[in-house]
C-alpha cells in the first residue's frame, strides 16, 4: 500500500485552510504533516483539528521549519507576503507547494517564478476543477467569436475578501486577451464613473461585488449585435477548491522544479 502523502497547510486557522485541514483527515491517501499560521495568531499551539472537534497530533505553528519539517507538500492560500515567505522555506526544505493565494502584483508573480526554479510549485488563481474547464471554454468562445463581441468580466464574492478584481477574474481576462491577440494591462478596464464617453472598442470590462458569504461567482459576457453569450461559474462551497488543491498536491509531489498550472494538472493540455 502507498504511504499517504505528506501535506502541510498554511493558514491553517482561516476558512480556507479549516476545510483544507478537514479535506486532508478525509482521505486516507493524505496525512496532515504540518500546519501553519502567522505570529500572534490565537490558534497557535492548538491541534489542527481542535476547530473541526478532532485530534491529528499536529500542533498549529509559526515556525516554518517545524511546520515543513516531515511535509513532502505545502498547500498554501494565504497572503502574497506570507506565500513568498513560506515558498523560501520550501525551498530550503525540498518541499514541493500548491498556492492558490491572489493578488501578486507583478513583482510577486516574478518571485513565484524564481522560486519556481528550484522548487516543483502549481501556482493558480482558483482550484476549481470547474472554473479551468470554464478558461477553456473562454478560449474557445473568444477565438471563435473575435472582435466582433464585447467582453465584459463580473465577479461577485464575500464581503472578507481583500483584492479586486478576483485573481479568477484576472485569469478569465488574460485567457480572453490572449485568445483575442490583445494585452490586458492596456486593455482592461478596471473602473467606470461618470461620463465616461462610449466604450472603446477591444477593451475588455471588470466589474466588482463584494458582499455577504457569496463564495465566488463569475461570468463572462460576449455582448455581440443581436446576441449574447454569458458563460458562468458559480460556487456554492470552498470544497470544490479543496479538491482541487489535493489533486494538484498529488500531481506535483515528485516533479521537477518549475512553474505549473492547473491545465498541467487536469491534463487540459494533452
């Protein structure tokens, strides 16, 4: 039988890494090696499990190198800052990474691929096995129907979340730029207000809601002459992404170093 794979998780107090945490006691293929949160935070010292009424043995810790010390794969949805920090210590430690945290700016995108270098890392603005179907789809949908449609991007999520537009939004816009032979940094429209004349042909819009516990809805319209086409993604719970977290936990274990997508993991490239 296969030794269960070694996951630590960072954040391990907030929601995302709570559900992680359940995911990884859920299946007997993982076993929780490490869990980690930042300094200061109330949950240091407890069991990992203590929030779900459960006992694993695995204290939540600020020390990065105890919390990666026996981890053979880091699974991380935290904070750009913290991310790039945590992927130092994998690197140090041989540990492979999962990060879905958002909100790099530039500078941090090309620290994740430095790091990358040296370390296997699957680095992705959603997890969700549904929502890398859906970029494919955008793909197809933009090449197909070119410049002749007006793209529009809205997102909606919960009122906690700090970055706007959604790292998902983001990802939709670039595919669409891409498959359009356009550049999002000076095609995207991020804010409208006042009298802002007609629309400027090839833009491509965002548009932002943040409220309640939406978990993360998205849509992207092709507003056509006569037409229009919207292809969605809905959430209803963070479980969609802890699935896909664990698979690409289990893609990346083992590979060389180098920068992977959640294409390389479900195989949508093949």
């Amino acid at each position: 039988m296969t030794a269960p794979l070694r996951v630590a998780i960072a954040g391990a107090s907030g929601r995302m890494g709570r559900m992680l945490i359940e995911g990884v006691l859920a299946r007997p293929d993982f076993a929780l090696a490490g869990a980690l949160d930042i300094p200061g935070s109330p949950a240091i010292g407890l069991d990992a499990g203590a929030a779900l009424g459960r006992s694993t043995g695995v204290a939540i810790t600020h020390d990065l190198n105890a919390g990666l010390a026996n981890a053979q794969v880091l699974i991380d949805f935290t904070r750009p800052e913290g991310t790039l920090a945590h992927l130092a210590a994998c690197r140090e430690h041989g540990v492979a990474a999962v990060v879905g945290t958002t909100g790099f700016s530039p500078e941090g995108k090309a620290a994740l691929g430095a790091l990358a270098q040296h370390v296997p890392l699957v680095f992705a603005p959603n997890m969700s096995v549904g929502v890398n179907v859906v970029l494919r789809l955008l793909d197809l949908a933009a090449r197909s129907l070119g410049d002749a449609y007006d793209v529009e991007v809205v997102e909606a999520h919960h009122r906690h979340k700090v970055d706007a537009p959604s790292g998902t939004a983001l990802a939709m816009g670039e595919v669409v730029a891409k498959a359009l032979g356009r550049d999002l940094k000076t095609h995207g429209v991020f804010a409208r207000e006042g009298h802002t004349g007609e629309r400027v042909p090839g833009s491509i819009g965002f548009a932002t809601v943040r409220g309640g516990d939406i978990v993360g809805d998205h849509t992207v319209l092709f507003c056509g002459t006569g037409e229009r086409i919207e292809i969605s993604h809905k959430s209803s719970s963070r479980a969609n992404y802890v699935d896909g977290s664990l698979r690409a936990a289990r893609f990346v274990v083992g590979r060389q170093p180098g920068l992977y997508g959640m294409a390389d993991v479900l195989g949508l490239d093949g």
